[in-house]
C-alpha cells in the first residue's frame, strides 16, 4: 500500500478494486473524457487486459490491519463508514484491537503487529471465504 493508505497503490476504493480511471475523490485520469493518458493514470481500451484485482479477504485484511494499528496508537477518526469498513469488517476490527491491546500490555509492541496480522487475515479468510461477505453484502 502507498502511502499509509490501506488499498492497494494508496489512490482509494477506486484503485483497490483493480478499477482504472478515477479513484474516490481524485483527479482528472485515465478514461475520463478529454483525459490525456499519464504513467499514473493509463488510458484503458476495451482490447487492453484487465488490471489485477485484489481478493476481498485480502483487502479486508490490508484496511482491518491498518485500521488496527491507527486504533491501538488512538490515531483514529469518525465512524466505521469513515473509515471504509461494513458492520461487519467493524466487528473484526473491534475484536482486533481488544486482542492488540492486551498483547501490547503483555508483550510489547512487535508482538501486538504480529497478532494484529495474524487476527485481521484469520477473521478475513472467514468473513470472505467464499468471495462474498458471509454475513452478507452489508454485514
């Protein structure tokens, strides 16, 4: 990830979801009418290839552990919507961080990172292991 920014090339969901063009809240760039193409933001031809996407366990995975570690220095802000997570990715990030804070109490700070990876991509292999939320699209 770019940047701090949990998705992946730090340019927003836009980018996160292997989607050119423009990402939530950007500037002019690819395919955008008029748009002339640049490294950043190429133009994409109904002959170019796909870009690669990333798996949803694996994005939920990146922003859970992101927002975990903001969460357990207290450098967060607003609400779950805020912070680009469902209901659901919110409940692994409470329970992330519950379990973070004990294991920085008793561990230090590496072994807190390490739960925090370790806890986000189990509670995200499960919510996702079938491509799709299991609590279902909101949840």
């Amino acid at each position: 990830p770019g940047r701090g920014s949990p998705w992946p090339g730090g340019r927003g969901w836009g980018a996160a979801r292997g989607r050119p063009g423009r990402a939530a809240g950007g500037g002019g760039g690819g395919g955008e009418p008029g748009a002339r193409p640049s490294p950043a933001h190429p133009t994409v031809t109904g002959n170019s290839p796909s870009a690669a996407t990333t798996s949803p366990a694996r994005l939920c995975t990146r922003i859970i552990a992101y927002w975990s570690r903001r969460a357990l220095t207290g450098d967060t802000y607003g609400d779950y919507q805020s912070m680009g997570l469902s209901d659901g990715q919110y409940e692994i990030l409470r329970t992330v961080v519950d379990a973070a804070r004990a294991e920085r109490e008793r561990a230090g700070d590496e072994a807190a990172g390490r739960l925090i990876d370790r806890r986000a991509r189990t509670a995200c292999e499960e919510r996702y292991r079938n491509g799709e939320p299991t609590g279902g699209p909101w949840g």
